[in-house]
C-alpha cells in the first residue's frame, strides 16, 4: 500500500461522504437510499434528487450490476496511470438502478469488456486510509 502512487479521494464533502468510504474499508457497499420515497440515488448530495427530501441513509447494496459503457484508456492524463494502461473507465448500473463511475479489474482489457456484462464490486485498498470501490466479471 505504502507505494501507491496514484492520487487519492479528495471529497468535495468528506462529513457527507465518510460512512461511503468507511463501509469501502470494511469491503462492503453502501449508497444512499431515501427514507421517504425509497429512491437509491447516486451521487451522494444532502436531499434526494426524486422527493426532495433531506431524509435518506447509507444502505448497504449487493455490489451487483452491469457495465453500462466504458472506455479504454491508453493515453492516460496523469502520469502515474502510465503503468496501468490499457485500463477501463466504466459506467457500471447497478442492480438497485442508480450508475457509478469506476475501473473494471481482473479482466482482459479490452477483449474482456462488453456492454451489459454482469459485474460485482471489488475492493482495491490503495492506502491505509482509502479503499477504492471498483468493478470485475461477476
Ligand atoms: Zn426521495
């Protein structure tokens, strides 16, 4: 982990955001589910993007879904990706519906990738403080 090079989460709200990176540790999925009208939504703000409400809670999620779209990077902006490419930048759907920005891993890139493929989530611990959430084959 010490060796991890690559930038780091930086929450535009960490208060907001913390039990999402504290369940990211503990290797499970959480995402924000309204109280009110039941909507998942994603990305996490203070009220629900479907009733308005500011009454929702982090609830834990099967970490299933589907690749949505994706793309290939191989040119990657930032240096200290260079070791990585070719890798994925992915849209995955959940199965509770809402759509997460993430990488696909443990997968041939690109012949491995296809529309629509069943993923699960899979827990990259990068640095004793962070835990990414990223996607493989299911
Ligand atoms: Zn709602």
């Amino acid at each position: 982990m010490a060796d991890y090079t690559k930038p780091l989460p930086r929450p535009e709200d960490p208060e907001l955001t913390q039990p999402f990176w504290d369940a990211a540790k503990r290797h499970e999925l959480v995402i924000p589910r309204c109280r009110r009208c039941n909507a998942y939504f994603w990305y996490p703000r203070p009220a629900c993007p479907t009733c308005l409400r500011e009454d929702w809670k982090w609830t834990p999620v099967s970490g299933r879904g589907r690749l949505h779209t994706f793309t290939v990077v191989r040119q990657p902006s930032n240096p200290n990706f260079e070791p990585d490419v070719p890798y994925a930048y992915a849209i995955v759907q959940l199965e509770e519906g809402v759509r997460m920005v993430s990488n696909i891993v443990d997968c041939e890139i690109p012949d491995g990738l296809a529309v629509d493929m069943p993923l699960k989530a899979s827990y990259d611990d990068v640095a004793d403080e962070w835990t990414l959430v990223k996607f493989k084959p299911a």
